[in-house]
C-alpha cells in the first residue's frame, strides 16, 4: 500500500501534475455511531478507498469461486472420471 502510494507520487512529481485535491475531505458520521465528523488527508482517504475496493473484490471473488463450486459439483456427472463405459453400466444393472 505505501509503495503504491509513493510510486503514485514521484509517479505525479514526474508527469508535473499535483498530487492530493485542494481541500480537505470531510466525512460525516453515521447517527447512532459516537464519532465526530473526522477530516481525512488525501492520502488517509486514498488509503481507504483501497482498503474498501480490496475488500469488495475479495468478497466478490470468493462469492463467485463459490458460485463456480456449486455449478461443479451440480454437473460433477459430466466429468471424464464420473462416466463409466458401456461394460460398467452393463455389469452393475440388474439382469431381468
């Protein structure tokens, strides 16, 4: 993360573009929550921002990794090393 953040700025040193918005960043609480309105520095809020997009991909992934497994284990029958040959379905059926 702090790598990131100083490549992104010597990154903007480079390219002569400023870094970091001309005020500060204000968030409000949440009623009910205690705090009081807390005033974030750019990189505080960048650093945030990162952390709530890591965790939201993360979550998505492992939620569609899981979507995956159940789609595999619903069509397990499909796989090469579920089918049986046609002398394995004849052996194991009952005889008339």
């Amino acid at each position: 993360m702090e790598d990131a953040l100083i490549y992104a700025k010597s990154l903007c040193d480079e390219l002569k573009i400023s870094f970091g918005p001309s005020r500060r960043i204000r968030r409000k609480n949440i009623f009910g929550d205690g705090s009081k309105d807390v005033q974030l520095s750019y990189e505080d809020d960048l650093r945030q921002t990162m952390f709530s997009s890591i965790d939201r991909v993360s979550a998505e992934n492992q939620e569609r990794f899981q979507q995956l497994e159940n789609l595999a284990q619903k069509y397990a029958f499909l796989r090469p090393e579920v089918k049986m040959s046609m002398y394995e379905l004849r052996s194991s059926s009952p005889r008339h």
